[in-house]
C-alpha cells in the first residue's frame, strides 16, 4: 500500500489545531469544523468522527506529564500532608468528571444529531464570548476566594463539573465553560484553568476510548499513520499551550478570547450561508 504524505500532513494540522484549541477557551470543535472544510481529510465519514476525538488522547497524554508532580501522590520529595492534598485533588477530579460523563453516555447520539450544526456551533461560541467579556467585567473589582488549586472545595469541584455538562454542547468550548464557571464561583484565573484542565483527565480519556471500541481496530495502514500523526502533533501542541495560556492568565484577562470568540462565530455563521 502507498503511503498517502498529503493525508498524513492534513492530519498533523488538524493535530496541532486540536492540541491548541482544546485548552484555549475558543471552542475546538468549531475550529476542527472550519478546518476540515478546507482540508477535506480523505476518509469515511465514520473514521473523521472518531479521529476528531480519539486524537485528544495525545492532549490528554500532554496534560499528565505537565502536571506530573501536582497528580503524583507517590513524589518522594512531597510531604504526608501533600500526598493526602494529592489524593484529595484526584477525589475532586473524579467528582467534577460524574456529571459530563453521565449525560454525555446518556445523550451523545442525541446530541450529535440534534445540536451538530454549524448554527448551533457559531452561537455558543459568540454567546460564551459574550460571557466571558460579561464575567470579567463583574469581576474586575472582585478577590478571588480560591487562590490555589489544592483549596478548592468539593462543593466547587462539583458545580464546576456542572458546567462541563454545558461543553456537550458544539462550539461551547469543554475549558471555556468550567474557566468560566470557576470564576463565577470565585475561583482566580489561574485556579479555574488548572482545575478546568485536570477535570480533562477523565473526560478525554473516557470520550477516545468510547469511540474507540464504537469504531474498532480495523484501520488500513494509512488510517494508523493519520490517527498516530495527529495525536502526536496534538501531544506537542497541547504541552506548549498549556504552558503558554498558564502563563499568559497570569496578567492577563481572557477578554481578548471573549472577543476571538465572538469574531469567530460571525464568521463560521457567515461561512456556512454563503456556501450554500
């Protein structure tokens, strides 16, 4: 079989465009969309709607080695009282994962086939921008009440998974909806993202591995090297920007994706009625 270069380099875009937008609060799925107009992977239908997920396990895969020591109760170097805060922070992980994991078995065909729309896409996506312009705003004279990722409550851990619930709708965006529902319930910038990332661990790795029993193992050669190359790509891509948005949230507010977001959904909504 010849190995077919121009899928895979699509591939390796598609890679870094999931291992970028997945912690950016922009909505990877509707840039994944506008992408794949573009691109146009060859493959079956069946094959791009696993691949769109299962190459978030290179993202997932990115996120345990940077927070390594943060989730490792076993650190020689950590103190009792830190290894019982790690334990404690993996409770806390599991609980916020329930409510996302639940409905999403519960209602994933149905929400695919009702809310996949590019209408649906470009209205979250201006609708969050605008709450996330909103909460900023609200919160500019506000203290956070959590400062630190250890400290927040299980109480917040929950309801912060309630949000993620929300990110089963396209174009919501997983991180934008729990960054934004951490700091509606007074977490930093900084913790709200943290948690919001580690509360992926579950979420991702469960939503590839569900794909990918529903497609199977059955891939041609070129498949194989399509979904490798992409989940690789999406494993450096994810590692830098993880890093990158942690360090920008520092002094920066997430108004500039609020407006990313907004701009964004005009344009995939103008995009899709053009075309036609």
């Amino acid at each position: 079989m010849i190995i077919d270069i121009i899928e895979i380099l699509k591939a390796a875009l598609l890679g870094l465009v999931q291992g970028i937008t997945e912690w950016l609060p922009i909505s990877s799925t509707g840039h994944m969309l506008l992408l794949d107009e573009f691109l146009m992977l060859q493959v079956s239908d069946a094959f791009m709607a696993m691949f769109v997920v299962v190459i978030q396990l290179g993202s997932a895969l990115a996120l345990l080695l940077y927070f390594f020591r943060m989730l490792n109760p076993f650190v020689p170097l950590k103190s009792v009282r830190e290894k019982r805060q790690t334990i404690e922070l993996w409770f806390k992980i599991i609980i916020a994962s329930f409510p996302a994991g639940i409905i999403g078995l519960l209602l994933n065909d149905t929400i695919e086939a009702y809310l996949g729309g590019f209408v649906v896409i470009a209205v979250m996506l201006i609708l969050y921008g605008i709450f996330f312009i909103i909460v900023e705003n609200l919160n500019k004279n506000r203290r956070p009440s959590t400062n630190s990722t250890e400290a927040i409550s299980y109480k917040t851990a929950a309801l912060m998974g309630a949000f993620q619930v929300l990110a089963l709708i396209p174009g919501t965006s997983r991180s934008g909806s729990t960054i934004l529902g951490g700091m509606i319930l007074g977490c930093s910038r900084a913790v709200a993202a943290e948690f919001s990332f580690l509360m992926a661990i579950p979420v991702l790795f469960g939503a590839s591995f569900l794909k990918l029993l529903k497609f199977g193992l059955k891939f041609s050669l070129n498949e194989w090297l399509i979904l490798i190359t992409g989940m690789v790509v999406a494993f450096i891509a994810s590692l830098l920007t993880i890093k990158s948005l942690l360090d920008f949230i520092k002094k920066n507010s997430f108004k500039i994706f609020g407006y990313y977001r907004i701009v964004l959904g005009l344009i995939v909504l103008a995009f899709f009625i053009f075309k036609k």
